[in-house]
C-alpha cells in the first residue's frame, strides 16, 4: 500500500464536471493499493494518516494533527502510484 499525502485548505474530486468528494482544510490522501495488502495494512494507515501532526499549532510548530483540528480527509485511489 503506497499513500501521497497532501495539506489542503480545501480539495475536491471531480469526474465529469460533478463534484464527487469534497473537504475544507485537512488532508488529500492518494493510494495506491495492491492485492498483496491486508485490511489490517488499511486500518494502520489510516490510523498514521488521522494522526499524523503536520499542521501548526498556535505556536508555529507541526504539532496538532487532522483530528485535532478537526479536518477532513479526502482519499482518492491511485494506481498509478504502483505503475513501472
């Protein structure tokens, strides 16, 4: 399982001019996933990405993570990300 993670202040997926998903601030997230993964592989992604601190806190530093700030996360499939 391969994930490109992405800081937004918003983001939206669209297909056929239709919005399909869409976020405020908060994290876009593609994956890429293989039939070699597990749920459990999901599950812990998941998990790392929820609480992954990148965003500021009040003092500056990447401290507070998309649950703290309550954000969103858009997650959109990508397997491209496996491609040779």
């Amino acid at each position: 399982m391969r994930a490109i993670l992405q800081r937004v202040k918003q983001g939206a997926v669209r297909v056929d001019g239709r919005t399909t998903g869409a976020i405020g601030t908060g994290l876009v997230v593609l994956v890429g996933v293989t039939h070699e993964d597990t749920p459990t592989e999901a599950e812990r992604l998941a998990s790392k990405t929820a609480h992954l601190r990148i965003f500021e806190d009040d003092e500056g530093k990447m401290n507070r993570s998309t649950l703290d700030m309550g954000g969103g996360i858009l997650v959109v499939p990508q397997f491209t990300l496996y491609a040779d």
